[in-house]
C-alpha cells in the first residue's frame, strides 16, 4: 500500500508487530471523538470506560503481550506516578553503594598507611 | 437502550472521495455515506461485536486486533481519498439520521481540518535513554601519596562537572531536534511519555513535499543524540490520529 512506504529515514521503526502499542495508543486515545446523544451507548462508548474496564479485566494477560502501556499512563493508573520516583530513587541507591564502596576502599588504604 | 446494530465510524472524508470494495472490523461491507459536502468511511456492524470486549473473559489480544483492522481501514481509505479525519476506535452512531445530524453539526469544523491534513502524513518521534547511559565512566585521578581523600573530592568534582556537561549538551540537542523537526512540520502534538525513559514524544504533521528536509534533520539530529546516549525512533507514516478537530463537549 502507499501509505506504507519505508520512510527515508535511518531511525525509522519497522512498521509491523513491534508497534502495536502505537497503534493502540493513536486509535485509543486519539481520533474524533463524538459526543452527545447521537452516539450508541455502546459499554458507555467513552472510550476511556472502555480501556479502563480492559485493564481491570485483563491487565495481566496484557501484560504478557505487551498491551499494558496504561499501566504506566499517570491518567490512567496512580501506581504510574511512582514509577519515575522509583527510577530515580534506584539510581541514587546505586551510586550510592558506589560512593560507599570506594569510600571504603579509601579507609582500606588509609589504614594500610597507618601500620 | 442499545439498539443491536449501530453504524461504525472509521473517518470522515471529502465528499467526493471514492472507495473500492473494503471490508470493516466485523467484516461488514465498509462506505461512504456523503451529506453536507462531506463523507463518512462507515459500516453496519453489531454493537455486541464491540460489547463483547467489555467482557472481564475477553481476549486481550482481541482488542489489539480491532486496533489493528481500525487502522487499516483508516488506512485504505486514506489512501483511496487522499484525507482522512481518522475516529476513535469504538464510536458508533445510532442511525443514518444520527449520522446526518453530526455532519450538520460538524461540518464547520471538519471540513477546514480535512484540508490542513491534505497532503500531509503524520509522524511519530521518540526519544529515550539508552539502557547503558546510566553507568558513568570518569577518568580515574591518580591519588598523590597518601592523599586519597584529595583525590576523591577531586575525582568528585570531576564527575559533577562532566554530568552538568552532559546535561548541558542534552538539552541542546534535544531542543535542536525540537526546532528542525517544528520547521519542517506545520503542526505538532505531544504524546504521552508511554514510559519514564522516554524523554521526548511528539507527532509531527508533515506535507510530502517536506518529508526530505524532514527525514534529514530526524538522522543528523538522530546521530547528534546518540553521542549523548540517546536513542531517537521514528514511527510512521500514520494516518493524521493527532491532527482531528477537538470535541467541545455540550
């Protein structure tokens, strides 16, 4: 099809299966939205009731094929809002231990000098 | 009440835009219904056939799969019209009558945004931290006889230094490839930082014509990043998602 031409750049992405979240995330959260009463209630058609009751009813299974983006969108899940603290607080643990390790390597030194 | 059929939206289309015979997510035979100088890509399907994703033992995949025939339909038609305003996935009118009603109501707006999106294809750009950048590697400052604590403050500083650097030239990239890629494009939209290594996620709306300077400045900046551990992706082309008119809620 046409509109699936490589693109000409070197940084393009395979279009093909490792982009489904991309097409979930474009067709989910993107795209006209209707509202108003000439819309079916279809499972309320607000989408986002819709993805939401996605998560609760299948997270894990999601999960284990890679559908499970929302569960770090901070609209969507509150466990997301940790995740980047957690980053950070596992980076400043681990330089952390690397200070405490060379410190003690210092005092090791310092007490050879001393004998 | 929920009637049992409904008609599924996939784009709105210039009026006079053509389409070969394609079928929907359900199967159904898809359409253009045409009023107020303005066309609808749409099919009667069952509105149980989307209920059913709502279902605590549905297949997760399933929706992956409606995902992925929504976009193709966008797709043709895309490509049989030339412009497309893709919908949501899961939006479905009552009737021919509904229909018309929201094209009365709507055409103001989605026939001026047909027209910007002419033309153009959309692009996704991300930008995230290599796995291995995290790890610092600083010359080692070679202590002075039995002055290791000298050396650590040294070393220390050192090290500040080089990350305030880094930082430094960073953001300059990042605000390099920022620039090149807005001049380039006639729109942009910010996407949802998916995960916390992402440190840019735009789309892009790009006139074919533009695509060369496009590309060129997405690997020169590319290339820019990954001197300072940075990974940039290129998603696309996709139908303009990113680029549809905002539903003012009554």
């Amino acid at each position: 099809m046409q509109n699936r031409s490589t693109s000409g750049s070197r940084y393009a992405t395979e279009h093909r299966a490792d982009s489904l979240a991309d097409v979930l995330e474009r067709v989910l959260d993107r795209g006209v939205v209707i509202a108003g009463d000439i819309v079916v209630s279809v499972v309320n058609v607000e989408l986002l009731t819709l993805k939401l009751r996605l998560i609760i009813a299948s997270v894990e299974t999601a999960k284990e094929i890679g559908l499970d983006w929302w569960t770090r969108d901070p609209f969507l899940s509150s466990r997301a809002q940790g995740l980047e603290l957690e980053a950070e607080n596992r980076r400043l643990r681990e330089r952390l231990d690397a200070l405490e390790a060379r410190l003690a390597t210092g005092a090791d030194r310092l007490a050879g000098d001393g004998s | 009440m929920t009637p049992a059929r409904g008609l599924y939206l996939y784009a709105s289309v210039p009026h006079d835009a053509q389409l070969g015979a394609v079928r929907g997510i359900a199967g159904e035979p898809v359409e253009i219904m045409r009023h107020a100088r303005l066309g609808l890509v749409l099919g009667e399907v069952a509105v149980d056939r989307l209920a059913g994703l709502d279902d605590p033992a549905a297949d997760p995949g399933a929706l992956g799969a409606l995902a992925r025939r929504h976009d193709e339909v966008v797709r043709t038609a895309w490509a049989a019209a030339g412009a497309v305003l893709p919908f949501r996935l899961g939006t479905v009118l009552v009737d021919r009558d509904a229909a018309r009603r929201y094209l009365d109501e709507r055409a103001g707006e989605l026939g001026p945004a047909l027209q910007q999106v002419a033309a153009c294809r959309e692009w996704g750009v991300t930008v995230h931290e290599r796995a291995t950048e995290l790890a610092a590697h600083a010359d080692p400052i070679a202590a002075p006889d039995g002055r290791p604590g000298t050396a650590y403050l040294a070393r220390r500083r050192q090290e500040l230094v080089r990350a305030e650097a880094h930082r430094h030239a960073r953001s300059h990239a990042l605000s390099q490839l920022e620039g090149e890629l807005r001049e380039a494009a006639i729109d942009v939209a910010a996407g949802r930082h998916r995960t916390p290594d992402v440190v840019l996620d735009n789309s892009y709306l790009v006139p074919r014509d533009a695509e060369p300077a496009f590309f060129d400045a997405v690997d020169r900046c590319g290339d820019l990043l990954l001197e300072h551990g940075l990974q940039l992706e290129l998603s696309g082309p996709w139908p303009p998602y990113s680029f549809v008119p905002r539903e003012s809620r009554p």
